[in-house]
C-alpha cells in the first residue's frame, strides 16, 4: 500500500525524532506535517493522507455516528497504516529508528490504536483530543517501553473525560508510560498543548 498512499515525507536531522503525523477529521497530510515543524523543527516527518472519506473529509477509520467508530474498521486501518510505515521506514531508509506517532482528533484515535494493537510499530504517541478507540475490545498487547502523552480539554464533548480516562487506564494496564494533562476548554491543539508535546518529546522522542 505504501506505493500508491499520497504522504508528505521530509528528512530531518539524525538526532531528532521521526514524527508520523495523523490529521483529523476533514484535515490533510500538509496540515498536519505543519504541526510537526512547531513541535520539533528539526524532526523527520512522515504524514500520510487518511483513507476514509466522510462527506468529503479525510480520515482515518469509519464511524456509525460521532465518537461512536466502526471498531472493526479501526482495527484493519491500523494494520494497514503499520504496512505504510514499513514501506515507508524501507523506502526511506528509516531503518529500525523509533517513530512517535502525533495526532489530532481522529488522527490521535488512529494513532492510539496502532499503538494499543501494534506496539512493536509505535515507540511513542502524542495524543491530541483523543479518546479511547476500541471499545468493546480487549487490549492483550504488552506496552512496556512505549510512552504515551495524552492532551485533552475537560469540556470536549467529542473526546469525552470518560473515555478519556479508560484510554489511560487501559495504556497503563498494557505497561505503557503514560503521562496526561486535562486544560481547560474542548476539542482542539491549544498552545499550552503544543508546549506540553515539545517537552514530552525533548525528554522521550
Ligand atoms: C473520531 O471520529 O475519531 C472522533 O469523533 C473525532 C473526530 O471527529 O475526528
């Protein structure tokens, strides 16, 4: 799949991270790879184009209704997003390098069930309002060694505080290291959020 996957690709310095960056809803892979450059200048970055469309947006998995996914779709478009990345850490010579995964909204989603269901692909997710995507599914996967910074508003009503908080409890019953900050206000990349993401990933990317 990763021939035929639009993505933005820009090599950074060896010492950075490598950021595979996941838009929301009705967002695109050059939005997202903007966010990139304020959160590590120097970062490699990877930001493939989702593949569902919803009424003419973007995204990463199918959904019946808002917050209410289509968990059988989310579990094959991370299998699928995990066969992008190989083709890409191949093409790009990324080799065994860790990639973080960095998303907002319904690109966080995607990218916290990769992890959840692929941790041996993801070293690392910053999760931007997102929420926890696999309802209905045990989590069985071991996520020692993956890190996990969750940023959420305390009034989002599209990532819900309750769903919030069994996504952090099931990451840290997987073993994952997970560190959380709840602000004021909703759905949304708030630059408190982008400051907590720049340090978490000086400290961990
Ligand atoms: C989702 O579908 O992943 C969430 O409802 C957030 C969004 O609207 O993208």
């Amino acid at each position: 799949t990763f021939r035929n996957w639009p993505h933005v690709f820009r090599a950074g310095s060896a010492t950075a991270p490598v950021l595979l960056m996941l838009h929301g809803t009705g967002g695109n892979e050059e939005e997202i790879a903007r966010l990139a450059d304020s959160l590590d200048p120097d970062a490699t970055v990877l930001a493939p184009r989702g593949r569902v469309i919803e009424g003419g947006m973007l995204r990463w998995f199918r959904r019946i209704s808002e917050g209410v996914f289509d968990v059988d779709d989310v579990v094959l478009r991370s299998a699928e997003l995990v066969v992008f990345l190989a083709g890409a850490r191949a093409h790009y010579g990324l080799g065994e390098r860790p990639v973080v995964a960095v998303g907002f909204s319904n690109g966080a989603n995607i990218a916290l069930a990769t992890a959840l269901l692929h941790p041996e692909a993801i070293a690392g997710v910053v999760a931007f309002s997102g929420m926890f995507p696999l309802t209905g599914r045990d989590v069985t996967a071991d996520l020692s060694g993956t890190g996990v910074l969750l940023l959420n508003g305390r009034s989002d009503p599209m990532a819900p505080l309750a769903s919030v908080t069994v996504l952090a409890a099931a990451l840290a019953a997987a073993g994952a290291e997970v560190e959380q900050h709840v602000r004021d206000g909703g759905h949304g990349v708030t630059q408190p959020d982008v400051v907590a993401a720049q340090s978490w990933l000086a400290r961990r990317g």
